[in-house]
C-alpha cells in the first residue's frame, strides 16, 4: 500500500501541470478511504484540478471567439506573391488607426508595423541601420523605432518568404487596425 507521505508529495509536485496533478490523485485515491487531513488535501487537489479545468477551457472558448472576431474578412485560403508589389502601393495608403504617444508623438498599429518589416526585408533584405532613438525635434522617435523593431523582429527570412508572408499579413489582419477597411 503507497505510503500517505509519498502520495501528497506527489500532488505538490505536480504544482499547476494539470496532467501531471490528475495522475498524482489517480496515485492518491487510496486517501479517500483514510479520515482526516490527508484526504481533505486529496479533495483540494481534486478542487484545483476542477478549477484548472474550467479556465483551460474557458481560455479557449475566449480564444476562439476572439480569433473568430478578430478574423479578416480578405483572408483567403492561398495568397500569391505576384500581388506584393499592387499591394506594396497600398498598406501605407489605408486609413489605419493613430495611437497616441506621450509627447504628442503618434503611432499605427501593430499590424501596419508587421507590414513594414516584411517589406523591408522583400526589397532591402535585413536590417543593418542603427536602432533610432531621437527625432529632430528632439523627442523619441517612436514611429521610427517601431518601424526598426518591425524590420529586426523578422530578420533571417528570405525575401522570397517574405512577400508571401506580406501578401499573408495583408489579407489577414484585423479590421479593428483601420478607422475604415478599404482594402
């Protein structure tokens, strides 16, 4: 017969790895015939192992149906790269979104930005300039440093690569990026 010790070790090693805590109470079951502390400890663990549950799965209802909301309706099931340079033209054209920044200073969307860097390395290949700090003004260049971040943030793909992925990006971000979708 498992020693009690052992058992309740088992379940606090386990710690918030719900497989692992469902297979340390399946060890630990032999407590529920034994009153007193050690099954009350058996029955938490069987609590949080509930818990755990629930918000696994309501983390992915949430997900799903945030996906399902944040979903493009441009996406499409296979995109081609011979639509990079059309759509080159007009990412920067969009009315995207401004999000203010301390100091007056503006910036687009994230989206706007994941565009950015994949053109970049489609047409310059990777980044080598030096990371922007200050505008002329004297204020930190936030446009430019988001810009930079963007095109370092996908440094080592291939520009071939990275037209698809723009033409990718293109279709599918969010329309919740532009004060209205004209794409």
């Amino acid at each position: 017969m498992p020693h009690a010790d052992s058992a309740l070790a088992g379940i606090a090693a386990a710690g918030n790895d719900p497989e692992a805590l469902a297979e340390a109470i399946e060890q630990a079951s032999f407590l529920d015939a034994t009153p007193g502390e050690d099954r009350q400890k058996l029955r938490a663990a069987r609590t949080k192992l509930k818990k755990m549950l629930k918000d696994e799965e309501a983390k992915k209802a949430a997900a799903v149906a945030k996906s399902a909301a944040d979903r493009s309706p441009h996406a499409k099931e296979s995109y081609d790269v011979s639509e990079f340079a059309a759509l080159v033209e007009k990412y920067e054209k969009l009315n995207w979104k401004i999000i203010s920044k301390p100091g007056g200073a503006t910036v687009k969307p994230d989206d706007f930005y994941t565009l950015y860097g994949l053109h970049m390395v489609a047409v310059n290949g990777e980044n080598t300039a030096e990371r922007p700090m200050w505008t002329e003004k004297g204020g930190l260049d936030f446009e430019g440093r988001a810009k930079w971040d963007a095109w370092a943030a996908v440094k080592g793909t291939k520009p071939d690569k990275a037209k698809l992925e723009f033409v990718r990006a293109y279709y599918e971000f969010p329309v919740k990026a532009l004060y209205t979708d004209t794409r």
